[in-house]
C-alpha cells in the first residue's frame, strides 16, 4: 500500500474522512514512522545485505574498530572479503580471558565485538591489510516516509501493513482533545498491533529455523 492508501484507510479507521481532519496528514505520518521504526525493532521485519553505504564498511590496515550506519539494528552476519569467512562473534571480556591485550593482535578478522564502543564495530585481529567487511543486517527503514511523496510504499513486506495501521490507529486515538482522545480505541488498537507484532515473532522464528542442521546431514569432524 502507498502512503496515501495507508492515511485513506487509516482516516476510515478513525472516522475522520472530512475536512478539516482531525489528524493532519502530518500528524499521521509522524505516527506512521514512528509505528514503522518500532516495528523493525521489534520483529526485525527489514534484512539487507546490499545498500552499500549500510552493508560495506572499507577496513584499513592498523584500525580496528569502524563506525556502523545508524540504522543498523543488529548483525546477522559478517564477513571479510578477502576470506569470505563468516566472523564470529564474541565480547571483550572473552577476549580477555583468551588473550591478554587482544588489541595488539594484528592479521585476518576472525571475530568482531560490538560492546567496545557504542555505536561501532571491533574487529580481532586488527586488520594487516586493508580489505572490505561485508554485513548482512536488519535495519530500520532507509528513510522516513513524507507526504512530500505520497505514492512511495513503506519498505516493510506488505502483508504487515494491517499491524503497521492498527499501530498508527493506536497512537492517533491518543492525541489530546474532546474528538480525538479515546483511551477504549487506543487500547483495542494497542492489543491488535501486539498481536501483529507476536504473529510476526513467530513467523520470523519459523523462517529462521531448521528441522536439522549441516552438521547433522554431514556429520562434524
């Protein structure tokens, strides 16, 4: 659905189809993102693996640790192009336990931590060369919706669209005022867009899981 089919059905939702609106445009889609972001928070509903200035980060020799683009919400996987090895991930108390002063190691990652500095990505060893890490994400959206374009299609797959409504819903019914406040329908909408939430959990978990593993077709060496 595009941003304009969305406020439509929104507006019907909330019963405000005439003007003037109740809810500007700008007060729903100030919702709508706000709805959207907690929703790829939540339920990690958006995977990347492509954008270059979100999945590729260029390594240089000596430097260990590298910024991640703000909009990064956890790592599925990284790999180093060179070896094209998934890193594993570890803390830096582990390291420590392991080895010592661990950032005085210098060769091929084979590790990257994210609890050294907020925000960024540690790599060990340090990079001996330079090379390129390549990420595969869940993120949030790669840029807000606008009613400066109203014909753009949020990036979520669209059959969340519906839990995506009823959280918009949920936060409209909780605007200050005689026609717009209604603490039943905030409530109602709130336990619809949780249900949604929990159903795409579950389906999240379902996709990501296996009835066996490599290791138990091929056998561990």
């Amino acid at each position: 659905m595009t941003l304009n089919e969305i406020l439509a059905t929104t507006r019907s939702m909330l019963d405000d189809t005439a003007t003037p609106y109740l809810w500007p445009d700008a007060e729903l889609v100030v919702c709508l993102n706000d709805r959207l972001n907690a929703m790829c928070a939540e339920a990690l509903c958006i995977t990347d693996s492509s954008t270059p200035q979100i999945c590729q980060i260029s390594l240089t020799k000596g430097t260990a640790s590298y910024p991640l683009d703000s909009r990064i919400i956890a790592i599925k996987r990284a790999t180093v192009q060179s070896t094209a090895t998934p890193l594993f991930k570890t803390t830096a108390d582990s390291l420590f336990r392991w080895y010592g002063l661990w950032q005085n190691f210098e060769g091929t990652p084979a590790y990257y931590l994210l609890d050294v500095q907020s925000g960024f990505i540690t790599l060990h060893p340090v990079p001996a060369v330079s090379d390129t890490l390549h990420l595969s994400v869940y993120r949030l959206p790669l840029s807000e919706m606008s009613t400066l374009y109203p014909n753009v299609e949020p990036e979520i797959p669209r059959r969340y669209t519906r839990t995506l409504i009823n959280g918009i819903a949920a936060l409209a019914y909780e605007k200050s005022g005689s026609d717009t406040f209604s603490h039943e329908s905030a409530k109602t909408y709130r336990e619809l867009w949780q249900k949604g939430l929990d159903e795409m959990r579950r389906e999240a978990l379902i996709n990501g899981s296996a009835p066996c593993s490599l290791d138990d077709i091929m056998g561990v060496v």
